[in-house]
C-alpha cells in the first residue's frame, strides 16, 4: 500500500475482530492462548491471524521456541490498534453505563508473585461479591517489559513496587511498606530482640524476585552487607517457609508478605535492627483509561481495600 487511497481502501476492509485477534496474539506471544482467550477455537484463531497477513501483506507473527514473535510491523501496529480499540471500548461501554453486577469484563493485570501473594486473596473475594461476571487476568512479565504491555492495551493494571515513571502513566498510591525479618517461632533469636550482630551471623534466605526488598537491604548495610551468610538464594516466596520451618535461618521480606506466611507456617516477625525508609507501593495505568468507567470501579476498588486507610 503506497499511496493514501490504497490506506483507506486497506482500514475500510479490516475487521474489527481481526484487530481484537492481533491484538491477543500480540499479547499472549500464542496462537492457543489468544484463541483459548477470546474464546475461539486454535483453529479459528489461526485463520483470522492469516486473513490479517494477506490483508497487510506481512507475516504479523512468526513462530519460535519462545512463541510467536512479532514482526516489526506487528510491533508499529500494536499501540496504535490497542488504543483505538480501547476507545472503541470506552465509546460502547460509556453508552450503556458500567453496571458491576452485570458486566462480563475481563481485566488484566500485572504483578510479581509476591503481588499476588498481597493483593489477590482479597481482591478476587470482593470482585467475586460486587461483580460475579468480572475475571481477573493476572500475568508476570519481566519489569522492563511492564511498560510496553499497559501501552499496548496487554494490560489493564499493574501493582506493586514499580519504576514507572513515563509521562503516559498514571500511578497512584497506595500504602508504605516496610521490611521485616522472618525466622522460625521456634528459633531462640524469635525470643528477643534482633541485634545487628545476630542479622549479620545467622544464615539469611534472600528473594532474589525482582521487586524484592534486598537491594534496600544491601544499601542500608553497606559495607557490612558482606558479613551475611547467605545459604540459598530463591526466586519465589512459596519454598521460604519451608526452608525456615525448623531452622536458625533468616529472611527479610515485606510486612504484607509477613503477615501471610507467618501465622499458617509458625514463623515470626522482627523488626530489622536499622533503619529503612518506606517503600511505597502503587497502581499504575495508561492515562487513556483514566475515565473508562469500569477501570475507575476496578481502582476504586483495590483503594478500599489496600489504600493507606483500608481497614485491615
């Protein structure tokens, strides 16, 4: 397509459903995923991703050993599309009212596993009671990668302890956390007061997860950050209670996290022996949902239940 006209003659033939296709292979990286998402068949999805290559004359996606990677075309038309569809989408549902207890939406959200460790018990319960059609979406994605996914419409929310601060975001705040130290009830340093000196000889568990706290650990500590004896490194919270069930071991972790592991697993929380300030946690959003009536409800929502006044 070289010349204007043949543009208008190419947009007055897409389809709208293919663009909502593209869309979610775009954002899945999967032919079955997208399908399995918008409730087609694999092969249903596979046609219309076909009819979309012959339309744009490009092969929009091509199929690796990490998914189907899109082509540079692909990736020009997918903030774009993933606006216009949102609009689309703020029109239809501005003009018939976002009722909660009817709506069948779908939001995606983005969070790490301790994210969903924090948020998602008590956000699924009240959704579940105030919006029984609503499904929540949630996905991990590298933190690098969170931008690009609430620009190009693959999500809808992201929570958490997240450095996004381009001008197209809105974030707001939600609550202070603060870091604990967790270690087994039965422990003897569980009994008293946590010393620097016994932070610092005890073997520590560290979480090496991205939006964990130890980088505020290590900066606190300084050059004494060399005196902990590490014996494991993890990627995620679900082996730290067991690693710490029985054991004279260690983990700094947040008060949230705390709260939810200590009690059911016989862990304990003291406070650090120094001082740390605050890390804030947020929700952030592309400023083009900013008056989408469901996306306001949705935030709304999660500052009931996890803004600094919440009642907990």
């Amino acid at each position: 397509m070289s010349t204007i006209d043949d543009v208008d003659v190419l947009a007055g033939r897409l389809d709208l459903n293919l663009l909502r296709v593209f869309m979610a292979v775009m954002q899945e990286r999967s032919i079955t995923l997208a399908g399995s998402r918008l409730g087609l068949t694999q092969s249903a999805t596979s046609a219309a991703v076909n009819r979309l290559r012959q339309q744009l004359n490009d092969q929009l996606f091509v199929r690796t050993r990490q998914g189907m990677e899109p082509t540079s075309l692909a990736i020009a038309l997918a903030t774009p599309v993933g606006n216009a569809l949102g609009l689309i989408r703020d029109a239809l549902e501005e003009s018939r009212g976002f009722d909660a207890r009817t709506t069948a939406r779908e939001f995606r959200l983005l969070m790490t596993d301790v994210g969903e460790l924090m948020f998602l018990p008590r956000l699924t319960a009240w959704v579940h009671e105030h919006a029984p059609g609503v499904r929540l979406s949630c996905r991990q994605v590298p933190r690098d990668q969170y931008g690009a996914e609430l620009e190009t419409g693959g999500a809808d929310l992201a929570l958490g302890m997240l450095p996004l601060g381009e001008r197209d975001f809105v974030q707001q705040r939600l609550k202070d956390e603060t870091l604990v130290c967790l270690a087994c009830a039965g422990n003897p340093v569980a009994r008293k007061r946590l010393t620097m000196d016994a932070f610092l000889s005890l073997p520590h568990v560290v979480i090496r997860a991205p939006a964990m706290g130890d980088r505020f650990v290590v900066k606190a500590l300084g050059e004494r950050a060399g005196r902990r004896k590490i014996v494991a490194e993890v990627q995620h919270y679900l082996s730290v209670p067991m690693i710490l069930r029985d054991s004279p071991f260690l983990a700094v972790v947040s008060t949230s996290v705390a709260a939810e592991l200590a009690g059911p697993n016989r862990l304990a929380a003291l406070p650090l022996p120094f001082k740390l300030e605050p890390l804030a946690i947020r929700q952030f959003w592309h400023k083009r949902w900013n008056n989408d009536p469901g996306h306001r409800w949705l935030r709304s929502g999660i500052v009931s239940l996890f803004g600094r006044a919440a009642r907990r």
